[in-house]
C-alpha cells in the first residue's frame, strides 16, 4: 500500500464545519454550514487511515439501533474529510455538463437511467440553486458574487465543471445516500473477510453469494497525470472522494502484507500488521483474554 501511493498525490476539499439540514421535500442532507471556510487538501496523505474510517462508519451502520451515534460518526468523517462528491461519481462521465443528459448506471440511489443536467444538478442544491446556464451546446456557470467560492472554482479549473460545483458551499449530499454507501463498502469488506475465514465451513451456493456480492464492488477508474514537484509525482485526477476511497480500498482489500481484518473483541476495522493479527490493538486483546477467562471461570 504504502509503495503504492508513496509518490502520488490528488486534491480535494472540506470545509471548516458542517450541518444537518432538512429540505422541504423531508429529506434530511449534509452540507458544509453557511460560515466555514474551505480548505484543499491531500487525501492520499492519510488515504489508510481515511478507508479505515469509512469502513468504520459502515461497520457501524450495519448495526440495529444506533441512529444518534451513526448520524454522529457519518458528521464526524465528512468534517474530516469531506463530502464524497455523488454529483459527479453517479454519472457514466464527470464532464456530464458537455452533454445533452446526464447517464446514469445502475445504482443504489437513482432509479433513472438518464436525466437532464438541471434536473440532475438540482438534486444536490437543495437549499440554494447555484446560478448556471445549461442547454444542449453550452453550460455557464456564475460565481461572482462569492470570492471564496470564485477563488476555490479557480483552484480546480483544469476539472469538470460538475466536479467544481460539487466542491461549493452551497453543494449538498443526502444523509441517506451517505449512510448506504458507507454500509456497502463494509458490506464488501465483511464478505471478502467471512468468504476466507469461513470457506471451509459453507456450502459452494453460499460462496457463490459472497462472490457475486462482491463483483458489483467497482466504479468510473480514475486518470493521473505526472506532476514535478520535488520529486516525479503521480497526481490522481478523483473527480470525487468516493472514487477516492473506493481505489484505495481495492488496494488495501487485495493487500496481503496489511490485510483488512475485523477486531475480533470490538469489531472495528484494522490494517493487520502481519496477516494471524485477529485484535487491532494491544488493549483489544487483553479485554478479550480477560473476558474469555472471566466467562471460563463462571462456567
């Protein structure tokens, strides 16, 4: 992993502080609050740690009973690292606005195959509609009256439009959209993890589901180009986070010097630092040993 991604870098942003909010549909969105300021930063940095906290979330969103916390921790990543960028990491292409519509695969959140841009682009500025002009030849896009807003459409003119208004303040992401994502990438986890673990133990049908689970994992491949910085750089053109995340994932799921594991006393996600670990930490296994011995000793 870290061989990997040593020499690469990519950008996006986040933003100083983010809010729930409910739109007049009842719907109930994430979107960085009125006030904070946006920062660009390097999510390869700490891509590991960043794939273990999603995988973490989901972890937690396959759990029963658990909204407060859940609704916390999802907060808690976005703060961190940002929105994960639907508007453009759902379409066939991310230069969707060059088109007549937008073209949908098949998905989890949208039932639509194709769609108009503004109809489209409507789904993510629930609050406020960003000022843009789009018809079959030509798409405009205003902001002039924020220059923070202006300066950040600058920093990321060499990417689509889409991926730039994605990256607004006013640009918002549906919670529960957010929420199944997150339980999918643990899905994917949990049934790579349980197909090894347990192979001996099931039947070939039940492999078959965990395979085909499984194949559905994958999305829009990202393109790079070479930057000299101080040294030959590989920068990573994400057009969203979630295809961040989702690359990095697949190399840390096919990584067998780091393998994936699942705590086995408290079930979080961890990068095994040789591939028997079975506890993500120290203290994790001696709570388990204490309460094995403790349960022994009742029986």
């Amino acid at each position: 992993m870290n061989n990997i991604f040593q020499r690469t870098s990519s950008h996006w942003t986040r933003y100083s502080e983010y809010e729930y909010r409910k739109g007049a549909n009842g719907i109930v969105y994430l979107t960085p609050a009125p006030k904070s300021k946006p920062a660009v930063y390097d999510p390869l940095k700490d891509g590991e740690k960043m794939v273990l906290d999603a995988l973490n979330v989901g972890r937690l969103a396959m759990k029963k009973n658990v909204d407060d916390k859940l609704k916390q921790s999802v907060l808690e990543f976005v703060t961190k690292y940002g929105l994960l960028g639907f508007m453009t990491a759902l379409p066939t292409t991310p230069q969707f606005m060059d088109y007549e519509a937008v073209y949908l695969p098949k998905n989890h959140f949208l039932k639509e195959e194709t769609m108009s841009a503004q109809d489209y682009v409507a789904l993510f500025f629930p609050f406020a509609k960003p000022d843009f002009y789009k018809d079959s030849r030509t798409a405009q896009w205003n902001v002039a009256d924020d220059r923070e807003m202006m300066a950040l459409m600058m920093t990321f003119v060499d990417s689509s439009m889409a991926m730039a208004m994605s990256l607004q303040r006013d640009y918002a992401e549906r919670y529960d959209w957010l929420v199944t994502q997150f339980r999918d990438w643990a899905f994917t986890l949990v049934s790579s993890f349980l197909y090894y673990e347990d192979y001996d133990h099931i039947d070939e049908t039940t492999r078959d589901l965990y395979r085909q689970g499984i194949s559905t994992f994958g999305g829009i491949a990202p393109t790079y180009h070479i930057a000299l910085y101080d040294k030959p750089t590989i920068v990573w053109d994400f057009h969203s986070l979630l295809l961040g995340v989702q690359m990095m994932f697949s190399f840390m799921l096919t990584d067998e010097k780091k393998p994936l594991r699942v705590c086995k006393h408290c079930t979080a996600v961890f990068a095994a630092t040789h591939p028997n670990a079975v506890f993500c930490s120290p203290k994790c296994k001696n709570q388990y040993n204490v309460y094995k011995s403790r349960t022994k000793d009742k029986e």
